[in-house]
C-alpha cells in the first residue's frame, strides 16, 4: 500500500550533485491551509510551491518532504503527483512515498526531464502533490509541512520556508440536527414541569 521513499538527497548524491545551496524566495504552502471537513467525509489538501525566479532558480528538480498530522483523526487513502516535474509525460519524473509511520507521510519526486526542458517550460507556482485523507474522529489535526531538500533541475540544493495548516473534523448535519432537537425536547419537559 506504500512506496519505500528514497530520500533525494541520495539521489543528488547519485547524480553526483554538488551540495550547493542557493538563496531565494521559495515557499511551500497548504492549501487550504484551514478546513473544515464532515465526519466520515474525505479531506484533501495540496501542497503547492511558490516563488521560482529566473535568476535564483529557474525550475525545480527534487522535491522531499514531510508531513505530520494526528493519527487518531485522520488516516492516509490516495496521493496524486502534480505534473511539472513529468513534462516530458509518463515516466519522466521518480515519484515515491512513505505512510509506514503513524501520522507522518514522506513524499519525494526527482524529475527526470533535461535542466533546459525543466528551465524553459515549468511554471513558476504550481501543485506538487494532493493528499486525499479519512477523516476517523472529530477534532482539530495540525498539518505540521517540513521541507527536507529541493534541488534545482541541475541538482543544486534550494532553501525554502514551509507553511503549515490543520483540518478540523465537525459533526455531520444529522448529528448535529439531532443535538438540537433532543436539547429542544429537554426544554420542552422542564418547562411543562414548571408549570
């Protein structure tokens, strides 16, 4: 049901990437970042990246990340992989992901597009992946992102700043329906025995 990350600074490390690091503005966001989702109803959230320039980093090549969320109140059903690391189509990006521990998805692709494909034909923003969750209980779950590498299409390290975000689990509408009219039936009792 899981793929074995393998974690791309392996694979830089493979390619015989230089561990360079360049500087710019990346982030990479949730979205929504808040939610409100029913129970029993699926949750999905995506994980986007912002912030590609021409001069600091003109495409993305690798991506590897984390993401925490509560065990108890959620649990994984389906990821999907954006398509801008696989311009060329199928097959031409390494895709993988790991749900073996409780609450902790690992998430990486390496694309295996040429640099100046990746470089003159990538968007600037775009998804990286959607996660598709069960919601199991209601509550609040922090979505807790955590960058461990990006590299640009030649393998050079990027920095980036990562935002988190939550799903909050509510009661579905018959419930709740069914909380109003039982405490209006309460209601309802005391006063006939008030008067």
């Amino acid at each position: 049901m899981f793929q074995k990350a393998i974690p791309t600074v392996f694979v830089l490390m493979l390619l015989g990437a230089a561990p360079v690091f360049a500087g710019s503005n990346i982030t990479l966001n949730l979205h929504p970042p808040v939610q409100d989702v029913l129970r029993g109803n699926l949750a999905s959230v995506t994980v986007e990246i912002f912030g590609l320039t021409d001069q600091a980093a003109p495409s993305l090549g690798a991506y590897d990340v984390n993401l925490e969320f509560d065990a108890t109140l959620l649990s994984f059903n389906s990821i999907v992989f954006g398509d801008q690391l696989a311009l060329a189509g199928p097959g031409s990006s390494t895709t993988g992901y790991d749900f073996s521990s409780p609450g902790l998805v690992n998430v990486f692709e390496v694309s295996l597009v040429p640099t100046p494909v990746l470089d003159s034909t990538q968007s600037r923003s775009f998804d990286l992946f959607t996660l598709t969750f069960n919601t199991l209980d209601m509550g609040k779950s922090p979505l807790d992102l955590s960058i461990i590498t990006l590299a640009d299409a030649d393998g050079v390290c990027l920095t980036g700043v990562d935002y988190d975000g939550s799903i909050n689990i509510i009661p579905a509408p018959g419930a709740m329906l069914l909380g109003v009219m039982g405490l209006g039936l309460i209601n309802r009792l005391r006063r006939r025995r008030m008067i």
